[in-house]
C-alpha cells in the first residue's frame, strides 16, 4: 500500500473533457498567479475610479440553489470625476 492510501488521500484523475482552466498538479499553468494579479488590478480599478449601477431590467430572478438574475445583471458603469 503506498503512503497515500494509507493516509486515506487517493488521487483521483478528472473526468475526461472536464474544464480546467490552469490545469492542476505539476501540468498547471505557470501564468495562473499572472491572471490572477490581472484580475486583481481589474477590481481595483473598477471599485475606486468607477461608479456601478444597475440597469432598468424587469427580468426577474431564478430560484435554484442559488438566487440569480434571469438574464444576467445589466451594469452601467461611468468613471469618478
């Protein structure tokens, strides 16, 4: 028995075609810390030189296991002077 089954842990391999952005393990994306960062540096931007609205949207809202907007959440977005 190898050191992992005996620690309860089995490795398991993903399920054919599964979407895996950066990949996992020793195959994963050595830019994933990068896009990261990128998406980090988006946010900011978009919180502290942006002001968020909502648009006029009479879509209504999807109960599943999670409350969601039926056709997305139209955003306005106009920049701080």
């Amino acid at each position: 028995m190898s050191s992992d089954e005996s620690n309860g842990w089995m490795q398991v391999a993903p399920k054919p075609n599964t979407f895996m952005p950066f990949g996992n393990g020793t195959h994963s994306c050595p830019g994933n810390e990068l896009a990261k960062l990128e998406m980090l540096v988006l946010f900011h931007h978009l919180a502290t030189k942006y002001r968020w609205s909502t648009s006029k949207s009479e879509s209504g809202v999807q109960f599943g296991p999670f409350a969601l907007p039926l056709n997305g959440l139209p955003m306005t977005f106009t920049r701080k002077d």
